[in-house]
C-alpha cells in the first residue's frame, strides 16, 4: 500500500510539472515550503527566484558537496587515485545517520566511496574520503572552509565533512555545532561544480540506482526529482531535524527552435516533510521553465558599426563583438542595450578593446556584457592624416 502511495505522489508531481502555462498570483507563491531557496541560471548566474536567499542555516548533507568537490579536484590533480584503495576503521564504521554501511577491514575504492556519498548520503563514506585526502577529518574540514572562501561562499562554513550536528558529550541539551550556509551560496557551489567538473559530477549524481555487487550493495538515489524529471542530473538531498529537508538541485534546458540549451541550478532550505521538499523543487523549476528563455543577442565576430575617430574618414575602424554574448531573458521582459567607448588612440590593432556593449532590463539590472574590439589594423598613419588630427584636435 505504502508503495502505492508513493507512486502515486510521483504522477501527481509529474503531471502538475507538464501541465502548461501555471499562473502564480505573485511571486511568493512559487515555492511555499521552503524557508529559504533560489533558483538561477548557470550560464549567466542570473537569479530567477529568490526566497530568504541569504538566511543562514544548517546545511546537513548538502555539506557532502564540498566533500565531494574536494575529492573530484584531489583525483584531478593527481593527488590521489580514484582507484585508491581505502580500508575502513572503526572510527569510519561507527559513523551515524545515513550509511553506506562500511565495516570495520573492508577495502573500498575512492571512487565507490563517492558514489556512496552522493547517491544514498553515507555518513561514513565521507568520513573515509576525508581521512584519505586530509590525513584526518580535522585537516580536511579546514581546506573544506579554505575553498568555500575561495569559491566565493561568504555566508557559509564547515565543523564536520558530512553535516552532522556535532552534540556536546558534557551538555547534550547545549545547541550542536552545525555546517552553516545559505541558499545563494549553495547555488554558487553547484554552479561552480557543474561549470569545472559537470562530466564527474553527473557521471554520479544523475544515477537513480546505485549497485556495488562487490560489497552486495543497492539502493535508490535519495534524491527524488530524477524519477520524476528526466532532465534532473542532480545534485544533493539532505535532512536533519534542525535543517529541515533540503535539496540543491540541477536541470538541463534542452535546446529547441527559440531557446539555446542551458541548466537551471536551485536549492531549498528547510522544508518540514521530503514531499514538501519536491512540490517546492518541481514549483521553482516549473516556473524558470515557464518564465525564463536563453538567449544569444550577440555573435562572435558580428559587425556592430563604424566608428571615425575625432570624425576623420582616414581613421576608420570597424567593431565587432569579440564573443558571443548570452542571456536569460524574463518573458515580455523590455531589453535595452548601451555601448560605451574607451578612449581610443592609434595606432590600433586587431582584437584591441575599444568598448563594452551591456544588454539590461527596465529596473536596470544588467543581463549580460560583452567587450567590442577592432576587426582591423589601424597602424599606418599617413603625414596628411597626422595633420588632421592636429586640426580635429
């Protein structure tokens, strides 16, 4: 009955997601389970939704994204194996709460031990991660905050690899030390994953079932959203009683005739139930989808114009867009666009600078910028022009 239950929850959220044109009365009503949560653009960072974005709260497993960051750049840069063996202690095997159930000898590769992470929250194998990467839990907690400010999280930081509360043994009743973020640095940390490293993040976070033969091991990915949403790859659940269930989530926007493809990355913070938790994942991802389109504006190498420096028809240059320039643009949103020049001076190369093109809404926030350079030389200055410029001056 009970699973019953559960696969009819999932096609009621399915089809509440594909049902075209959901109208909210405001904006508040997107998400209203969640005690903070954004969702932005990958691409451009654009923030799409934001609710309490930077209030501060317990993080529980979402900590495990650091962890796991941690461990893709640590293979990377070849200061370990993905294949290193780890042999499991009793401090690891003892470890609380969600487990990948490690025994105190077994062997486990790395690489097992971050799917284990990722994909049904082990506790334990974030323990056994971060004694083989830091030498101790202690050692790798502090390059845990070392690249949290490095990323640029300002509101966020790290007592433990794996987001457990950590209780006071003398003072049970004294509140516990707690990994501590907000919802826009989350989605800064998933942005930046996917940005470095989305081939081995999805390689693990897009698999809804998790089998290790060798050690007898299956289970269903925590996160729900991938039974539902094909497009989901991503990225991590979390829950503890003071958390709440949270949920840093991922989508891929598959490109079609209007849109370029790109991926939303959102995050939800303190929900009181894991359904909640989904019905205010599948709102905000519904409405980016609904509200929001990819944009190329600019080309690379698209001819802007002319320009006669100080109004001399010998110093001609023509502009180009060094890039292509994209952006996320609000339906029936007003674009607007300015091009500013630097001071200008020849000779001028190729490929030099000699502006900036900014696209931006009617309240002014800026979508998008991009540089425009010169598509030619403009080195051989002849005497008669020389004493132009004079004049001009």
């Amino acid at each position: 009955m009970k699973r019953k239950v559960q696969i009819l929850l999932i096609v009621l959220m399915t089809i509440c997601f594909i049902t075209p044109s959901i109208s909210y009365g405001k904006i508040s009503d997107v998400d209203k389970f969640s005690k903070s949560s954004i969702l932005i653009d990958q691409g451009t960072g654009r923030v799409l939704y934001e609710k309490n974005p930077d209030e501060k709260r317990p993080l529980a497993s979402l900590s495990k994204m650091m962890t796991f960051l941690i461990a893709i750049e640590a293979i990377n840069n070849k200061e370990v194996n993905k294949n290193d063996i780890i042999v499991v202690d009793k401090d690891i095997a003892k470890v609380r709460g969600s487990s990948y159930h490690l025994k105190v000898g077994e062997k486990v590769p790395l690489i097992e031990l971050m799917k284990g992470l990722m994909i049904v929250s082990g506790n334990d194998a974030a323990v056994a991660i971060s004694k083989h990467i830091g030498k101790s839990e202690e050692k790798f907690v502090e390059r845990m905050n070392k690249r949290a400010k490095e990323i640029g999280l300002t509101n966020t930081s790290f007592v433990n690899c794996n987001g457990l509360p950590i209780y006071s043994l003398s003072d049970p009743k004294k509140p516990p030390k707690e990994n501590i973020s907000t919802a826009r640095d989350i989605a800064k940390l998933g942005k930046y994953m996917m940005d470095n490293y989305e081939k081995e993040v999805t390689s693990i976070t897009d698999m809804q079932t998790y089998t290790y033969s060798e050690r007898g091991f299956c289970k269903n990915n925590t996160n729900g959203l991938l039974s539902i949403i094909p497009e989901v790859d991503g990225i991590k659940t979390g829950y503890t009683g003071n958390a709440g269930y949270c949920l840093a989530f991922s989508m891929k926007i598959n490109k079609d005739i209007k849109t370029i493809e790109n991926r939303l990355i959102g995050v939800s913070l303190g929900a009181n139930h894991k359904n909640k938790r989904m019905q205010a994942c599948l709102a905000m991802l519904k409405y980016g989808r609904e509200n929001f389109t990819t944009e190329k504006v600019m080309s690379k190498e698209e001819l802007i114009g002319k320009k006669y420096l100080r109004g001399l028809d010998d110093l001609e240059i023509t502009l180009e867009n060094e890039d292509d320039l994209i952006i996320v643009k609000k339906n029936n949103e007003n674009i607007n666009s300015q091009l500013t020049f630097k001071e200008i001076k020849v000779p001028i190369k190729k490929g030099d600078v000699v502006g900036v093109i900014k696209y931006y809404n009617d309240d002014g926030e800026i979508l998008g910028t991009s540089k425009i350079v010169s598509r030619h030389d403009l080195t051989d200055i002849s005497f008669k022009t020389k004493i132009k410029m004079l004049f001009a001056d």
